[in-house]
C-alpha cells in the first residue's frame, strides 16, 4: 500500500537571526558615521561615539526582542531598514548641532528616539490584533479631526514660522498634532472605505472609458477635499493637506479599484490649487519659487527661493560622492535640522549616499506594500496599503520638494528630520505594518492532514 | 484589491524613480553650475579651506595661514610683521587679494599646474595639500630700516631698493601704509567696512607709492641726461667744460630756466661733474636742447622707460619721458619737470643700471618658490633687461656721482670707509606747492651692492624739502643696514 505523498505547506521563515545581524549592521554603519563627522570636525573619535552608538543600539535591541516576542513572523527588514534611517538622521543632527546650527540637538533627538521605540513597543504588546482596530473606525475618525483642528484652538494652538500646526501642551513642550492625526485618519479612512467599498464602486454614468461613480457617493472624496483645503486654508500647512487629501484617493482607489476616484481626485487637487493659488499670497509665492529658484530677486526675498537654493547648492558641492560627514556646509541651509535635512545629508554624502538613502526608503515602503498584498482581509489590506503609502508619499512630497521636483511643501523627512511628533508618529506607523505583517506572514492554523497515517510522538 | 495594490505599488516606484531621476541630474548634471553660483557661500569657505604658503623675506615670515580649528574659516591669513611689508605682500580678503598674494594666488593655494605632481602625491599619501610657499627676494634688515626712517616723523614716500647685479628688490616701501591683517578676515562686512575706510582716506594708505604711481623725477633724471651727453661724445668726460649760465633763456616763451633758488652755476662755465654735484638747471636745459628731444628720449628708453610693462611680478605703472613739444619743455623735462613722470621704481633701476656698468637688470621680488615639502618649483633667473650705456659711460657717471656725495648736494649720505654714489632731486609739484624730495644712489661704488631710489612726497616733509637735506639721510640709513654697518 502506497502512502500518498503529502507536500509540506511552506512556511515563510521567521528569519529573526538575520534580522539581528541587520540590526547590528545598521547600528554599526551609524556608529561610523558618528566616527566619520568627529574625526572630520575634532580629529579625533567622538567621545559621546559610544554612548550613543550604544544607546541606539540598545533601544533597538529592545525594540528587537519585544518584536521577537510578540512579532515573531513579522517581516524582518522593516526594523534595521528604520533603525538605519533613524540612525543616519541622529548623525546628521548631530553633525548639525557641531556647527551649531541653529536648535540642533542630538541628546533631544535620541531621547525622542528612545520614546519612539517604546511607543513602538507598547503598540505591539498592547495591539495584539490590528483588526481592534476596524472597530474603532468613527473613534479614530473623530480623533483625527480634533488632532488636526487643534492646532486652531485656542490657548494650545501655536502659530510657528507661518504655520499654525502647532499645539502647547504645558509639561510636555511642543507638538505636531497632524502627524498622529494622520495615523488616526488612515485608520479611519481604511474602516470606512472597507464598509463603503461596495458603494462608492458602484458604477454611475459612463462617460468615454471611464465609469463615472454616481453623483450621490461623491460626498465622502468631497468632504476630505473640504477637510484638506481647510488645513490649507486656517493653518497654511501646504504639506499635511496634500498628504491627507492624497493618501485618501489612493485609499479610495485601492478599495474601489475604479481608476475615475483617481481623476477625480486629481481634477478636485488641481482646483484647489489653483484656487489656493490665486487666493492665497504664500501659496502663490511658493509657485513663483518653484518655477523660477533662482531669479535674483525671489532669492532676495523674504520667505522668496533661498532657502530652497541653498538646498540646491549643498547637493551641488556634494556633488557625486559628497564632501564627507562633517566636511560641508549643511549649516548654511536654513532648517537643515528639519525640512531641509535631505539637502543637508545630500552634501556631505553626495548622490552616492542619497540614492542609498532613498534606497532605503522604497525598501521600505516595499516591505509594507508586500504586506499589504500578503494580508488576508480587506482591511488590513487597506490599511497596510494606506501607512505605506503614506511614507512614500510624505518623501516624495518632501523631497520632491527641496529638490524642486515640485513645489515646496513643509513636511518632515520621516524618521531624520529633528522633531518629537513626527518621529514617535512614524514609529506607531512602524509598530502597525509589524503587527500586520506579523499577521500576515503568520502560517494559518494547519488542518490535521491524513488522518489515516500513525501519529509519531517523538521525545 | 491586489491588482489595486500592485498599481499603487507601481505608482511608489514611479515616484522613488522620478526623486532619483532628480537628484541625479542635480548632483550630476546641474552641479558645476550651483556649485559656481556666486551666492552659493561655500565658494567663500573654500578660500579658507587650504592652507596657504607661507611669504617670507629671508628668515622672516611675512604671511602664514593658520589653523584656527573651525569648520568654516579654516585657515586664517595672518601677517605678522603687518604694515611694514603691506605694499608687498598686499592682503587676503574674502572676495579679492592684492599684489603678491594676488600675482602668486595659485601658487599659494595650490591650484596652479605647477602643482601637479605635488598634489598628486597628497592624493595618494591621503595629505591635505598645502599651497607653495614663496620666498622673496627683500632683504628684512633693509625694509625695516627703510620704514623707520621713512615713516618717521609722519613722512609720505616710497623707496626701492636693488641689487644692481641681478636685479632683485632688496626693499619696497610705501607710506603711509595698512595693516594687511585688518583686511584679512574672514568676515566680509568688517573687511568691506575697513576696506572702505582705506579707500576713502586721502592719504591713499592702500596706493603703493614705490611702483603704482609716478612723480616727476626733479634732477635726479639728471644723470639721464648726462648719459645721454657722455653717450653723444666718447671723449666728454666728468672734467668736459659746459656753459652753466644763472639763467637759460627758453626760446619762444617770456620764461626762463634759472637753477635751484635762483642761485649762480660757478663762474658761468663749470666742469660736468661740478654741474651734476651743485645740480645746476642751466648746463641741462642747454645739453638737452642742443642734442634734440629724440637723443634724450632713446636715452631715457634704453633705461626702460616707456617700453614694455614691467611687472615684478606685481604690475608697474609706466614711466614716461614725456612726449615731443617745443625745446622749453624739452629743456624743463631733462631735468625731470614738465612731463616727465617716474616711478620710484624706474629711478632704481636708472641707479642700478649705472652702478652695474650700463646693464640694467630686470627687477623681481620673488626669488624661489617651493611646495610644502620643500621641492623646489621656480627660483629667480637673473635676467638683463637693456643695455642703457657704454661701460665707459657708466664709470664716467659713477665717477660723477660719487663726487655729488663727497662734494656736492647730497653729502648727508656719506658712509665712512664706503664710497657712496647719488643724486640728489628737489621736484616741483606746482605753483605755491611743497616739492617732491628725490635721492637715488648706489655703494659701494667700485662693487655696487645695492642702488635704490627715494621720494619723499610733496607736503610731508616740511616746505623745504630737498633731495639732499630730506632724502639723503634716508637713504643713508637703508644703505647702511645692508652694508652691515
């Protein structure tokens, strides 16, 4: 009697060693990179390089074993992929803060670091299902709107630089509500969409090629719109409104796959910006300043093309292979600690190590669009979809930006540039695709196969 | 949703690609032309990036950069010995530099071609390359002697020094004068605001008086003419009698040329070395009329005046003879008036030129140059210029003007135990004006090792001023510090 040859389902490998090994190799090439900035500025191996290659190297260690623990079978590049971007923009701001540029500091930086890592932790242990949170759709909704209106009340609003994004918290210091109100939002977006797919793809007029959605399902597209145009137009925050307003229609796209959200969408951005445009004086400059950089007279300018030039002219000095950590000039980019860290980086690394560093970002964009499509259930898909597009969008939109890709936008560089908000908010985004990808990658319960054979109990 | 998701996942390459794409062509394509952008500041951090050679003078150092350790400004230009070598080594601002710092620039900083072979072993030895460094030819003890003298109580002037067999500047001096480390900074609004500061002072600190500007010559551009008469006529000599009337009349004007004072030339007709030593206007005026405006002209050029731009390697302003009028100016510019416009410089040179037997050597400050470990890239090639004179001429000159120092105008520079030649030269500027005071001279005559000019400019000296009483002490004192006396 022949025994029928059973295939073993294959199990994704947990790979939990070779992402230690990552982890170190990331730690290590920043522990470099803090030897190279002190060797070029001091001649001689920064004394503070141990305490922080360390301290870096332990937050991770331990963002590592709690992965481990409760993560096991998430993806294993995602954590070294960050540790290293994380890591390169502590350098820089260090390197920053050598040539005291203006409000660089490293210590603060890498104590935000260690929060980010424990808010990652916490989010892993605490969120053991990520589908909790499809319940908390119109919870998350609710409180990404308050998150993003606050920066307008009252008392805890702050108006900075001409943005008002800003909220005091008394104790606490300074905070970017929008940047966790974005999380909040595409938890929102991806509940919503999930319960409404069904809907909104429902197919209205045809108009051409395209199937146009009936007039009545409109409202959703056009409330965000309304929502993204009142962050431009009350806190002059070009960056946070294109981001939501974009990553909503890419949600919307991947939830109804029907390509007419996307013109749609499209249409409803290049309206608004036009609008914006002609109505509002700084949006308008920002135009002017993205045609034409370098005509002298907008670089005399207040609030005119310098600083996007001196963006341009650090990348220009690094040139291919860039000056070398601590042999530039990044402190003559005004903001090089924040929205300009890109330039920054782009002059004492040169193309050579800006390609890396976008490199590392698609990888990890990557990383959490795989599992997006490795998701078993459609909101996970979405939302997985969503944190990960949201990444690569806010970096095309930021480095687009002070590459004069297209118009400057402020946003922060995420992960490097100096900020507490942004960097633990990244870290939460961070937490969920592990979680996610966790789930996903995770082999599903094996049904008991052949039952007929003679169980084996090995001791 | 998949489908969806893998379009979305097309659309995040698209982007990555487009930044990529992007920052390619602006660090690749577009690079040399921001990098070059005059508002990009980092051109102005690259000056202080290197360390530039040092100048020195003998055993002195007149400009070091030094490491001050920022991240910025890197090196510093400092001049240590200041105002005294300003006119020479001239200043290192953010946006310009000045005479030797200028004419050396990519020597100093190690740019120029020269440098190739040093530079590349630096790249492969993992150095830093440091500019060459330039040694000049001035001799410390001379051009400090110099600006004492010189600047002492509030004079204005310049005096160069040489060496007449080769031609190397042993001292160059201008007063008043700058302190080059004002100027030097690396901060553009403290430099622009001294430098304005400079530039608007009517003393004209900034002018390099010895080779930038010309005077009129007074009688030291005797001896010019005397070369001229002495080159006319082999057998004139310093014994030769001319007329030496109280006043030459000056044809086709109610003018006339009297001598210095008004003052009687001997008994009328003196000898030619009587005439130089008392400096008589009349025999001059006459010997240049009678030999005609080209035979002082030719003279004057074979001295270098009006030929070929000089340059040492700073560039010099060109003297000039003055052009072809009527025989008065004629007979007014072969006693160095009228037109007649020189460089003190140019007056060295006609010194040297006579002290070295008729040959005129070509000037130059920089006697060698050599990269940071000493290698040496260029050393000075003593070179002749023209040949003004006859040696024949010129031991009959030397002869004369010896005399002018033991019995005539200029006996205040007398040195005991060394035979000293000069000229003395009062220049009138203009009417109701102070003169110019002018001395040349050489020593020790029977083997010149140095000849130099002075002028002491017109109103820092007193309203009288004179080659001899003003000039002659000076210059004295500069000839002795290279003596060794």
């Amino acid at each position: 009697m022949s025994t029928p040859s059973v295939e073993p389902v294959p199990l994704p490998a947990k790979r939990r060693l070779a992402q230690l090994a990552m982890l170190a190799f990331a730690v290590v090439i920043v522990m470099f990179a803090y030897a190279n900035v002190g060797l070029a500025i001091d001649k001689q191996i920064p004394s503070g390089m141990l305490t922080y290659g360390l301290s870096l190297g332990g937050f991770m260690l331990a963002a590592y074993l709690v992965l481990a623990k409760f993560a096991p079978w998430a993806d294993p590049l995602i954590l070294p992929l960050v540790t290293l971007v994380n890591g390169l923009g502590l350098v820089m701001i260090y390197r920053l803060e050598q040539s005291k540029a203006f409000g660089a500091s490293a210590n603060t930086q890498l104590l935000w670091t260690a929060v980010g890592v424990v808010l990652f932790s916490v989010t892993l242990i605490v969120l053991r299902d990520h589908r909790a949170l499809q319940r908390l759709t119109y919870t998350a909704g609710a409180i990404g709107l308050l998150l993003l209106i606050s920066p307008l009340l009252p008392f805890i609003g702050k108006n900075i630089n001409g943005a008002r994004i800003w909220i005091e918290i008394p104790g606490v210091g300074q905070l970017q509500p929008a940047e966790f109100a974005k999380l909040a939002l595409i938890v929102f977006f991806a509940g919503y969409l999930v319960a409404k797919r069904d809907v909104l793809a429902l197919a209205g007029r045809r108009l051409l090629f395209i199937d146009l959605p009936r007039a009545r399902d409109l409202g959703p597209i056009l409330i965000v719109w309304g929502f993204s145009l009142g962050v431009l137009i009350l806190q002059k925050d070009l960056g946070s409104s294109l981001l939501i307003f974009g990553t909503f229609i890419a949600m919307l796209y991947i939830a109804t796959q029907r390509t007419s959200w996307v013109l749609i969408g499209i249409l409803l951005f290049v309206g608004g910006a036009i609008l914006a445009g002609m109505v509002f004086e700084h949006v308008h400059a920002r135009f002017e300043v993205y045609l034409n950089p370098e005509d002298p007279e907008l670089f005399q300018k207040v609030g005119g093309s310098e600083q996007l030039m001196q963006g341009l002219f650090a990348m220009a000095t690094g040139g291919i292979l860039g000056t070398g950590l601590g042999q530039g000039h990044p402190k003559q980019i005004p903001l090089a600690i924040s929205d300009f860290i890109f330039p920054a980086t782009g002059e004492e690394l040169g193309l050579t190590g800006l390609m890396a560093l976008l490199m590392v970002y698609a990888l990890i964009v990557q990383r959490g669009l795989r599992t997006s499509i490795a998701a078993r259930d459609p909101f996970s898909k979405l939302l997985a979809g969503g944190l990960s597009f949201i990444l690569a969008w806010q970096v095309f939109i930021i480095v687009g930006g002070v590459t004069n890709l297209i118009p400057l936008t402020g946003l922060v560089t995420p992960f490097m540039s100096q900020g507490g908000s942004a960097l633990l908010a990244n870290w939460i985004l961070i937490a969920l695709l592990v979680r996610m990808s966790d789930a996903a990658r995770k082999p599903p319960p094996q049904a008991i196969q052949d039952e007929g054979m003679t169980q084996v109990f090995q001791r | 949703m998949n489908s969806t998701l893998k379009r979305v996942a097309l659309a995040c390459l698209l982007m990555f690609g487009l930044l990529m794409l992007n920052v390619n062509y602006l660090q690749g394509v577009r690079a040399d032309d921001l990098r070059a952008d005059s508002r990009n500041v980092r051109n102005f951090f690259d000056r202080y990036e290197v360390e530039r050679g040092r100048i020195t003078a003998g055993d002195k150092v007149l400009a070091e950069s030094v490491d001050t350790g920022s991240n910025d400004f890197r090196f510093e230009r400092r001049y240590p010995e200041g105002k005294v070598y300003a006119p020479i080594t001239g200043f290192f601002a953010p946006e310009s530099e000045s005479n030797i710092e200028l004419a050396e620039n990519s020597l100093l900083n190690g740019t120029s071609a020269d440098l190739l072979i040093r530079r590349s072993i630096d790249l492969f030895t993992a150095k830093k390359t440091k500019g060459a460094n330039v040694d000049l030819t001035i001799n410390p003890k001379a051009q400090e002697a110099a600006y004492k003298a010189l600047g002492a109580s509030g004079k204005k002037g310049a005096l160069v020094a040489i060496e007449p067999k080769t031609g190397a500047i042993l001292a160059m001096v201008s007063i008043p004068t700058y302190d080059p480390n004002l100027l030097s900074k690396a901060n553009k609004d403290e430099v622009n605001k001294a430098s304005k500061k400079l530039e608007t002072d009517k003393d004209q600190p900034l002018l390099n008086r010895a080779i930038r500007r010309t005077y009129p010559p007074g009688s030291t551009f005797k001896v010019v003419t005397m070369a001229a008469y002495l080159e006319s006529d082999g057998t004139l000599g310093p014994q030769s009698q001319v007329d030496a009337p109280q006043r030459l009349d000056l044809p086709n004007t109610t003018a006339d040329l009297p001598n210095y004072g008004g003052a009687a030339c001997g008994s009328g007709r003196v000898t030619l070395s009587f005439a130089l030593e008392r400096s008589c206007n009349t025999p001059f005026g006459k010997i240049a009329m009678d030999l005609g405006y080209d035979a002082i002209n030719d003279q004057a050029r074979k001295f270098g005046i009006g030929g070929d731009p000089l340059a040492v390697p700073m560039p010099v302003a060109p003297s000039d003879f003055g052009p072809e009028e009527d025989k008065a100016a004629l007979a007014q510019a072969s006693i160095g008036q009228r037109s007649n416009q020189m460089t003190p410089l140019q007056m060295a040179m006609i010194a040297a030129g006579i002290a070295n037997n008729g040959v005129v050597m070509k000037p130059y400050l920089v006697n060698k140059i050599a990269d940071s470990e000493g290698g040496e890239i260029e050393s000075a090639d003593p070179e002749e210029f023209t040949t003004a004179i006859s040696e024949d001429t010129a031991r009959k000159l030397q002869e004369m003007m010896v005399n002018v120092v033991n019995n005539g105008t200029a006996n205040a520079a007398q040195i005991p135990g060394v035979t000293v030649a000069g000229k003395t030269g009062t220049a009138e500027t203009a009417e109701g004006k102070d003169p110019h005071a002018w001395f040349i001279s050489f020593a020790p005559a029977e083997d010149p090792k140095i000849a130099l000019a002075l002028m002491v400019e017109s109103g820092s000296a007193g309203d009288d001023a004179s080659g001899g009483h003003t000039a002659a002490p000076i210059a004295k004192s500069v000839m002795e510090a290279v003596l060794g006396r």
